[in-house]
C-alpha cells in the first residue's frame, strides 16, 4: 500500500522566513510602543505623573506587575484601571502572537508536514 503525501511544496526560502520574521518584529515592535505611549501619556495627563514616572508605571502594568506610584485623582484610578484592563491582556498577547507566529508556524506545523522519503 503507498503512502498517501500529505504535502508536496517546500520549505519557504531563508530569505523570505527572514523577511516574515522582521515584519513580525516590526509590527510587534510598534504594538508595544503604542500600548507604552497611551499608557505614558495617560498617567502624564490624569494622574499628574512626571514623564519618566508616567513611563515607570506605564510599564509595570503593561508587564502585568501593576502600578508603582499612588494615584490621587479619580480620573487617575479610572484611566489605570481602564489601562489594566486593555493593556495586559489584548496588546501583550497580540504582540506575543504576532513575533512569534511566523516562527511556530514554519518551524513547527510546516515543517513537520513534509514528505519524508521512505527507503
């Protein structure tokens, strides 16, 4: 009985597997700084933070560690609990699926796919 062949076409050139993975950094690179810049410039604006404590807490929450300084104003409290909700878990887990998808997805289901010559 002969083997049925699962797939037929190659693995991809190492240049456009290197191209994939750039575009991904890329992107992952300005989801970051995007997610960092709202959280920056809401902790500058509602919780009256310097820049550099505003990007202190902007990034322990967005690491998921929480925030370091108190906040006093209400409006404050609410933009960080907003900011804990939308920046932990959408943009951290987009930004992961994004850097790492070109890499398990060549790697792992494509390549293990191929055609294996049998003797």
């Amino acid at each position: 009985m002969e083997k049925t062949r699962i797939k037929t076409k190659a693995l991809l050139p190492v240049k456009i597997y290197r191209l994939r993975i750039i575009k991904s950094s890329i992107i992952s690179l300005l989801l970051l700084v995007f997610s960092l810049g709202i959280g920056i410039v809401g902790y500058k604006y509602f919780c009256n933070f310097s820049w550099t404590d505003a990007l202190l807490n902007a990034s322990m929450i967005l690491t998921g560690m929480g925030p370091v300084n108190d906040i006093s104003t209400s409006v404050g409290k609410i933009f960080a609990s907003f900011l804990c909700h939308c920046t932990v878990v959408l943009p951290f887990l987009t930004i992961f699926a994004v850097f790492f998808s070109p890499i398990f997805l060549i790697i792992f289901l494509y390549r293990f796919h191929l055609d294996v010559d049998e003797k």
